[in-house]
C-alpha cells in the first residue's frame, strides 16, 4: 500500500468518526481474584499448583534453607552451581558444589556446563502456580536459569506470594527483563508426547520459606 493510499483511507475513516460520540468509560471493577486472602490458604495453593505443573515443592524455615539447597544438590549429582549476584550467601553456605559466580558474566559455554543454578524469586502466584524472575537481586539474568539443567528457586512466604496475576503485575516493574515460570521447562509434539528440558531446566525445585 502507498504512502497515499494509506493517507486516503486513514481519512475517510477520521471523517466517518468525527461526530460519533464520546465512549462511555468501560467499568473495570472485575474481581481480581478467586482465593480468600488467607496466607496460609495462599501458600498451600501455591504448593498444590506448583506440583500440577510438574515441579518439586519443598517447605523450611530461613534456618533450613542452607542443609536443603546443600541436600538437593547432591540428590542432582550438582557438582558445579551458578550464583547470581546477590545471592545470599547462607543459602549456599552447607553445599560443597563448585560456586560459579555470574560476575563477570559466564560464557554461554560456562553456564551450559553447570549443573544447576539457585536463585530467589520477585513474586509468586498462587492461582496459577507461577514464579516470576525479574532479574533482581538473587536472580540473575534470564540466561542463568534458562541453560542449567537444574533450577532450584527459593521462594519467601508469605511475603512473596500473592494469589493472582492482577495481584503480582503491579510489583512487577515491565521495563525489567520478566521471567514467569510454572514449571520446568516442556514441550509436546503432535502426538502430545511430553518433552521436558527443551527451552529450560529440565527439573525445577522451589524452596517455599515459611517464618523467621
């Protein structure tokens, strides 16, 4: 289409509308979501929609976190373990796995050859099972949890699970480069045979932290 095509029709459609009235203010009260706020409630959705998905959902306190992570890595065979920036230091602090620090940033070739990676999260979702990564503190760059094979995420509660997506987009800042995960990763062809670890990690653990 030419410039002035597009010119003509653009103007024939601004002439067709130049006296229609005003649209009525759409109405946006619509619930926002379908789960009591019950942070007890929450967390056990949580739990429940993260296993649906696939995923191996673990509870501790903050003084568990480190004998977990340490345990679930040797379960893995993780020898070698990516640490983003801002990591906390205690979560590692029982593992005996090689700790590749993201600073400088890892080669393609260095990150695919770690074993796992362990970050945190920003926020949770409930409803849908969902951890959302923004590259914030403790969680890196989107490449640190979409090459190792192995994901483990730890997850603070209650403060960081909400119960819907209307709930988690305004704590999420949509300049920051988003990472929503539910689940590891998978696939499925024509036949509907499932395939897991084809666009990310193939076994994802979530460390849901309760107290303290």
């Amino acid at each position: 289409m030419s410039q002035n095509s597009r010119e003509r029709i653009l103007a024939r459609i601004r002439s067709a509308v130049a006296d229609a009235p005003e649209a009525a203010p759409v109405a946006r009260d619509y619930r926002t979501a379908h789960t009591p706020d019950d942070p007890a409630r929450l967390l056990d959705l949580l739990h429940e929609n993260l296993v649906d998905y696939r995923a191996h959902v673990h509870r501790t306190t903050p003084d568990g976190v480190a004998a977990l992570v340490a345990r679930l890595l040797a379960e893995r065979g993780a020898r070698e373990v990516v640490v983003p920036p801002g990591l906390p230091e205690e979560w590692l602090a029982a593992t005996g796995a090689v700790r590749r620090f993201d600073a400088p940033r890892l080669t393609p070739y260095e990150l695919d050859g770690a074993d796992a990676v362990v970050t945190g999260c920003a926020v949770a979702i409930a409803e849908t099972g969902t951890i959302v990564l923004d590259g914030g503190p403790g969680q890196g760059r989107r490449a640190l949890t979409l090459v190792p094979d192995l994901h483990l995420c730890v997850v603070r509660a209650p403060e960081q699970v909400v119960a819907s997506v209307p709930l988690a987009l305004p704590r999420l800042d949509p300049g920051r480069p988003l990472t929503w995960i539910s689940g590891p990763s998978a696939t499925s062809d024509i036949e509907l045979d499932r395939v897991e670890g084809v666009h990310g990690p193939r076994t994802l653990e979530v460390l849901l932290v309760t107290g303290g």
